[in-house]
C-alpha cells in the first residue's frame, strides 16, 4: 500500500493540471442525453484517497497494489500526476462490460458523464467503492424519491432492505424506463413470492407466485406486468400503497372519488349510466347492473364486492367469494357466465341471471 | 352527462385475418388481434366527419382517451411525441373521445398534450361499445387491411416504447420477435453479475502489468481467470505474452495453443508472437 499523506499531496498536485482526477470541478459540459435531466449530473464529491488509518471496505486493485501508472501519468505514489485518459474511457480500459451496460437503451447521465460522480478511484468505507451509502447517495439528487420515502404514511421495505434503490434499479443503464433492472412485476414478485412476508406493520403479503398460479385469469396490470399503474413503489398515503383511494370495505355510499384507483384507467360512466347498451355487458338488457349493484346513496357494494384485484379463476376477474361481516365468513357469489350473458345464484341474492345478447348474436362479439 | 343513442349501429367484421399475434393477446372485449375492423365515419371535434381508418396509410393508430383523467393526458403526452416521430411516415392517427364530454374539456386536454392529430367523436360511446373498450386510455393499431394488430393499455413503464414498437411493426419496419424483445426487455445486469465481466477485468489489468514489464504479476493474473475459467481464450493469451516475455517459449506455446483451439483467431495472433520469442 503507498503512503496515504504522499499520495494525498501529489493527488493535489495532478488535480491542478487534471481537475477530473479529484474534486469534481463546476458542470463540465453536459451531454445530448443529459440535457432534459431534471437531477444534477455531478456532485461535488472527494475522490482522494480516504485518510491514513481509515479502514476501507473496498479498495481499487491498481491502486491497492501501488499501480499508480495503470490509471496515471506516472508511477511514483508520492506525485503520479494527471490520469492517462481523461473521463470514463479510462475506466471502461479495464471495464469492458460497461459497453454494453451504457449501450443500453436508458442511461444513467451522472454515470454517463463521469464515473467518479458516484465511485471514488481509490478506495472507499462502503462496497463498490461508492463514495457514500447508495441509497443516501442517491437521494442526494432524488430529492423527491427521499421526501415520498419519508414522508408517506404508507412504507416500502424494498427501499430500506437488500442492494435498497439497487434493488429495482441499476444505476448505470438499464433497458427500462426509469433505469428499473425487469419489469415492474417481475421486480415484485422477485420479493413477494414467500408465504412469510410481513409488511412494514407486521401485516402478512401475499405470495404472488402462489396467487398467480392458481388463478389463471389476470387482472390487465398484472398480465401486463405492470403492478405499478396501481402501486407505489417508493411510498404512499394509501394502503397497499395504492396510487388513490381505493374501498377497503364489502359496502359504501357510491362517491366516484373513492373509486379513485379503478378510474385511473375503467370508465366511471360504467357505475355512473343507468342505462347503456355499449359501456359493459354487465347488463340485463340496457339496465346496467353496475348501476343497480355500486351506485347507492348508503350500502353500494364496493368493486371488491365481486371482483379480484389479481387474478381469479372466473372471467371478468369475478371471485369465488367475498370475506362478509367481522367473523370473516366467506359469501359465495356462484357466478356463472352464459352465452347470453350470465347468472349468480344463492350469493346476496338468489338465482339471477342476466341477458346482454341475444341468442342469434352469440357467437358474433366475445 | 348524457349518452345520446348511436343512429346508425357500426358493423364489424369479425373475420379473423390470420394469426398476427399471439392468440393469448390481451385485446378489445369484442375485437381481437387479427381481427378486420369496420371503418366508421365520425363527427370531428373541430367539424366536418373523419372515417377511423385510413387504406392509405400503412399503420392506423386510434387512441381512445377521456379529459379530467391523469393518464389520458400522461398517455396523450407521450403519444403526442410518438406522433412528431413518426412525421412524414404512412401514419394515421385519430383521438377518440366521447360525446359526452364538453367540446371544451376535450379542448383542454388536447392542448395540454400537444397532440396534432385529429380528435373524432363517439357519438353515445357506439364505437367504444362496439369494440368494447373498457378502458381509458387504450391505444389501438390497424393495418392498411385495418387488421387490428396491436392493443395497447396503459401503462406507467416503457408505454412509449411499446407504443413505437406497434406503429414500427404495422409499418413493417421491425418483425413480431422485434416486437417481443421491446415488450419483454432484457434484464439490466450489474457489472459483476455479467457473464465474464470479472475475468475480463483481470485480462485487462494483466496487460496493463505486462506494458509496465511486470511479467510476474501479468501471469499470476491469467493464471487466477484460468482458475475459475479454464476456457477463457484471451487469458491464454496473456499468461502465453507473459511466459513469452519471460523467454519461456515451450509454456507460452502451449498457452497459444489453448487459445487457438477456444478460439482460431486467437491463435493466430499468437503465431507472430511465438516467432519473436523463439527469437529472442
């Protein structure tokens, strides 16, 4: 290992004809895919080596072996002067798999622009040479990120367990949006497919792998792969960390502001028409029994009342049955689809059975 | 709001055209992918009728969209770029909206979204009732034989790209398994957990000690990727410079000779180099 205080002073001295080398210097010209970043490219961060009886929890091979002139001008510890090249290609000599990683589709432009913004060249007190804790590292510039992960009443474990923001996302390139590493769904289910997770109040989840394997029939988002267009991931003020509010209960006054999260993307003109041949088959007729069923001043049923979330077994996401009252007694819905509609029978009602086609159109729509 | 009654219903053709998509594709409720869409004429916004579709134009695009409705505008936004893109392309784009929202409201939210093409109305939600659209906002792409080939929901990630994707495809610019790899993108590995990342690393670092002359070290590099890594070509290569370097021709040889038969074109890199250290 070279002396610390030798390589501190001739640090010092290249930085003066290599400003790239060590403290990151004011905006170095940003790049085309930075222009529209909203977020800093660069911070300002100290790349010299740490301070003599620091331990290091990682160290960069050349300079661990004293190699100084595998990166720098020269090899004398005490004065190695400016790097050989400036900027990342230095870096990607050695690092060749970077190619491919900045030649994915959605880049990182801090990464882009200089690894050091993110990594000390030298050594560091956190693995992967970063120069601070990732996820602290991260919401330096994500200042939103931070506010939403501290503020919501509704918490993700995934952002304070495991690789933290690294767990979804890759901070250097990635072929996804928003430098996500998979799919939304493929993320969360990377996690939420044990029988024993607990959420940050001590709530069992549910074991999506299971779910989904038994109940073959996907709710859009979900065989879209897409759990975001109804979850938060960084926090939220919903439960489940819904994006909007969304029923907890088998019953409520119909009010289109709590069906909030279904109307993110189901027209509301489906509860709200109370009669319609074209907005949903759940229809006898053109009575529109999305109408007859939600849309009451007291005891609306909830969408949660008949449909699954998920996934289901039975077509247009209806469930088996409902958890009614306190005891957690489950209410068998029967449904049964019809080639002219359908039927639900010994549910809250008795047998009723419902016409939208008839049977000389069967066959001619699905 | 008020659902006026369609005067004239819309026929649909439900021949199914052939197989251009997966037939688990997700789809309209009543018009699948690979089915022949009927070519309504409707009111525009700003007057006069439009017919949905166009023979004309190779990717027919309609976008169904509702006003007071974040992703109807975050969609429309998006899809407003898709549509500066594919300028000067054989596309045609139509917005749907329905007639009971204001001329105004619809006004608001096209404007917001900066989208240029044409807003047509659907009288009474006919057109949204016969493909049975369900949602909002939903993306639908016809080709010049106004097969439906695409449908596409909403979705906060990767929309536009899956977007671009369809109208290319429609356009005959890029093939169904295209159109599967943007749907289903490659996960973003970490450096580390790159087939090869770390042991090209340690190449890297070995002919950087063998240009410093530091042979010892340059071989003791090779030697730990060969370790783990038998078949790693070039650090045969290497450990063979190294060896080389050292004079040591019959272990370079060999080396060489590893590295040609991972890899003819190693080798004969490696034919020059044994030249020069018989040479030497």
């Amino acid at each position: 290992m070279v002396s610390r205080n030798a390589f501190l002073i001739a640090i010092a001295l290249g930085a003066y004809f290599e400003p790239g080398a060590v403290l990151a210097r004011p905006m170095a010209p940003v790049q085309a895919a930075a222009r529209q970043y909203r977020y800093p490219t660069r911070r300002k961060v100290d790349n010299r080596p740490l301070p003599q009886g620091v331990t290091a929890a990682t160290v960069h091979a050349p300079y661990g072996t004293g190699d100084c002139s595998l990166c720098h001008k020269s090899s004398d510890p005490k004065n190695p002067g400016p790097v050989n090249k400036a900027g990342n290609a230095l870096c990607y000599e050695c690092h060749q798999e970077f190619e491919e990683i900045m030649a994915r589709k959605y880049k990182h432009p801090p990464a882009l622009e200089a690894c050091t913004t993110c990594h000390n060249a030298h050594d560091s007190r956190q693995p992967g040479l970063l120069h601070g804790e990732l996820a602290s590292q991260c919401m330096e510039c994500h200042k939103n990120i931070r506010a939403v992960a501290e503020t919501s009443k509704v918490k993700h474990g995934a952002l304070t367990s495991g690789k933290r923001c690294a767990n979804c996302h890759n901070p250097h390139g990635a072929n996804i949006e928003k430098l996500l590493t998979a799919l939304p769904f493929d993320q969360c289910v990377g996690c939420h497919s044990v029988d024993d997770l607990k959420d940050w109040n001590g709530v069992r989840l549910t074991n999506f792998k299971k779910l989904l394997a038994e109940n073959g029939k996907l709710h859009a988002p979900v065989a879209a792969k897409d759990c975001s267009a109804c979850h938060k991931t960084h926090g939220s003020d919903s439960f489940r960390l819904l994006v909007a509010d969304y029923p907890s209960r088998f019953y409520a006054p119909y009010d289109l502001k709590i069906y909030a999260l279904c109307y993110g993307c189901h027209n509301d003109k489906v509860v709200s028409e109370r009669e319609t041949t074209t907005l949903t088959n759940f229809r006898d007729g053109s009575k529109n029994l999305h109408y007859v069923h939600v849309n009451k001043l007291e005891l609306g049923r909830t969408c949660r009342a008949c449909h699954e979330v998920h996934a289901s077994k039975q077509p247009h996401h209806i469930r088996e049955g409902v958890p009614y009252g306190q005891g957690g007694w489950v209410l068998k819905i029967n449904f049964t689809k019809t080639p002219t509609g359908g039927t639900c029978a010994k549910t809250c009602h008795d047998r009723k059975t419902y016409v939208n086609k008839a049977l000389s159109t069967v066959g001619k729509s699905r | 709001m008020t659902a006026r009654r369609r005067s004239t219903p819309l026929a649909l053709s439900l021949l199914l055209a052939g197989a251009v998509w997966p037939p688990s594709t997700p789809a309209f409720s009543n018009v699948a992918v690979g089915d022949v869409l009927a070519n309504p004429e409707l009111p525009m916004l700003e007057g006069g009728r439009q017919a949905l579709l166009s023979r004309q134009a190779q990717a027919n695009v309609f976008v169904f969209f509702r006003p007071r409705q974040e992703h109807s505008l975050e969609a429309l936004k998006a899809i407003a770029a898709c549509e500066r893109e594919f300028s000067g392309k054989p596309v045609h784009w139509v917005a749907v909206v329905s007639s009971s929202w204001s001329p105004e409201e619809v006004r608001t939210v096209v404007g917001e979204a900066g989208i240029q093409m044409p807003v047509l109305v659907d009288e009474g939600d006919a057109l949204y009732g016969t493909l049975g659209v369900r949602l909002h906002p939903v993306v639908g792409v016809a080709n010049e034989r106004f097969e439906l080939v695409a449908y596409e929901p909403f979705r906060k990630i990767n929309y536009c790209d899956r977007i671009r994707g369809k109208i290319r495809y429609a356009l005959r610019e890029i093939s169904l398994a295209d159109v599967e790899r943007i749907d289903a993108p490659e996960r973003a590995l970490f450096p580390n957990e790159m087939k090869g990342a770390v042991a090209n690393r340690h190449v890297r670092m070995g002919e950087a000690l063998l240009r410093m002359k530091d042979y010892d070290r340059a071989a003791a590099e090779a030697r730990h990727v060969l370790e783990s890594e038998p078949l790693h070509g070039p650090a045969h290569v290497l450990l063979g410079d190294a060896l080389a370097a050292q004079g040591k021709c019959a272990e370079a040889r060999k080396e060489y000779q590893s590295a040609r038969e991972l890899d003819p074109k190693l080798g004969s890199a490696a034919k020059e180099k044994l030249g020069a250290c018989g040479a030497r």
